[in-house]
C-alpha cells in the first residue's frame, strides 16, 4: 500500500498533485464548517424551540436564550418591524458557512477533472516518447482518473452538507418566525 502511494506520487504530473493538495484541503475546510455550524444550530434550535414551546404554553414573551430577545429588549414598543429586523438579522446568522459548502460542492468536480486532463495529457506525452502500450495508457489513465473521483467524493459530502445545514436554518427561521407571529397576536389582544 505505501509502495503503491509512493509510485503514485513518483508518476504523477505535479498539477494532478496539486490538485490532489486543494481538495484535500477543501474536505478538510468542509468538515470543520460542518461540525462546527452543526453543533451550533442544534443547540440554538433546542433553545428557540423551548423559548416557542414556553410562548404557546402562555408566556408573555420570548425566553432570554431567544434570539428575539434582545431585540425585544432594544425596544420599549415591540413592533413587527423590530421582530422582522429580528429575523433578517436571525437568517444572516443561520445561514453563515451555506456559501462556502455551496461553492465547495460545485467547484470540486471542475478542479478534479482538471487534474484529470492534465494527466491524461502527461500520459500521451510519454506514449509519444515511448513505445505506447495499452499497458501505460491504461495505467496513465487510472491514475488521471483518481483526480475526478476525489472531486466528486468532496462535491457529494459538501452538497449533502449544505442541504443538511440548509434544512436546519429553515427550521430555526421557521422556530423564530413563529415566536415573532405569537408575539404579535399576543400584543393585538
């Protein structure tokens, strides 16, 4: 196996490494936004959840770990221009680390076969310079191949990324949207 690794690397055009050196890093970055804004969405979801849960069972108002409420404390005359500024400033915070999985997950592919078409093209170079066997241009070729394939294992896990995160800011919006719309109906009566 490291015999195999070091061969790869001996081989290998020094663009397919590079490229091989990006995704690497990009799966790495990935992740790190992933566990990170994982772990905290679920602890703010559970938080504006208890905080809606309170508001529905007859509280006057949002609980202090809400992120409304701060906002509701900014202001003597709880508007819903306060709570929309509320819920803008709640879907700028939920949504942070979206773009960087999104543009992770549509430009690995690109960036893998790019590695790739450069070392299918190192491998016609030799065969011009050697007595071109199907035994080099298969080998040439499966090694070109590795680059592609590592850009669509990190655009897959960056996209299911992003949609997994994506669903939970929709749900903690849609937690805050209601809190707000409870608070509204409370002050009308």
């Amino acid at each position: 196996m490291i015999n195999d690794l070091i061969d790869f690397y001996l081989k290998s055009h020094p663009v397919t490494l590079g490229v091989l050196a990006l995704l690497s890093v990009y799966f790495i970055i990935m992740n790190w936004v992933f566990i990170y804004r994982y772990f905290s969405l679920s602890s703010w979801l559970s938080k504006e959840n208890s905080s809606l849960e309170a508001l529905l069972m007859g509280a006057t108002t949002v609980n202090e770990q809400s992120f409304l409420s701060n906002f509701l404390k900014a202001s003597s005359n709880i508007s819903k221009s306060i709570l929309d500024l509320g819920m803008l400033a709640a879907t700028k915070e939920a949504t942070k680390g979206l773009s960087v999985l999104s543009v992770f997950a549509s430009t690995s592919p690109f960036i893998g076969l790019f590695g790739t078409v450069v070392s299918i093209l190192d491998t016609f170079a030799h065969i011009g310079q050697t007595s071109g066997t199907m035994s080099v241009i298969a080998t040439g070729v499966s090694d070109a191949l590795i680059a592609t394939a590592s850009g669509i294992f990190v655009a897959i896990f960056a996209y299911t990324y992003h949609q997994i995160l994506k669903r939970q800011s929709f749900e903690l919006i849609s937690f805050i949207q209601m809190q707000s719309d409870a608070i509204l109906a409370r002050k009308e009566k």
